[in-house]
C-alpha cells in the first residue's frame, strides 16, 4: 500500500471487510480493501481495509460501533 494509508480493520471474511468499507465511504473516508489471501488456497490470509492516515481515529470509532 502506498505511503500515507493505515490498516484499519482485517478480516478473513470478503463480506465484513466490504461492509466496513462501504460504511466508511458513506462517512466520506476514502477505504480501499486489499485482498492478501492466497490465490491457491483461498481460506488462507486475510482482507485489510485500509484508510488516509488523517482519517485514521475517525474510521477507527466507525468500526467499533459496528460490533462486528
């Protein structure tokens, strides 16, 4: 990931890191999900959410009202 993100949230589960990054764009924080699961074996790795540092506390406080 480029300079100036922070990893916000990781799941293994696609839908719960989609989920977290729609919500944070409906709050206007620019999220992007990075898939670091491995190709052949696909319940290895995980998905990271990742946000501008500057909006890193924000998205933060986001995610833990979701209580996932």
């Amino acid at each position: 990931m480029q300079a100036g993100w922070t990893c916000v949230y990781r799941s293994p589960f696609e839908h719960l890191a989609e989920l977290v990054r729609v919500m944070l764009e409906e709050h206007d924080i620019d999220a992007v999900v990075l898939n670091k699961k491995d190709s052949s074996y696909l319940n290895f790795g995980q998905l990271e959410v990742f946000v501008p540092e500057e909006d890193q506390q924000t998205a933060e406080a986001l995610i833990l009202s979701l209580e996932l």
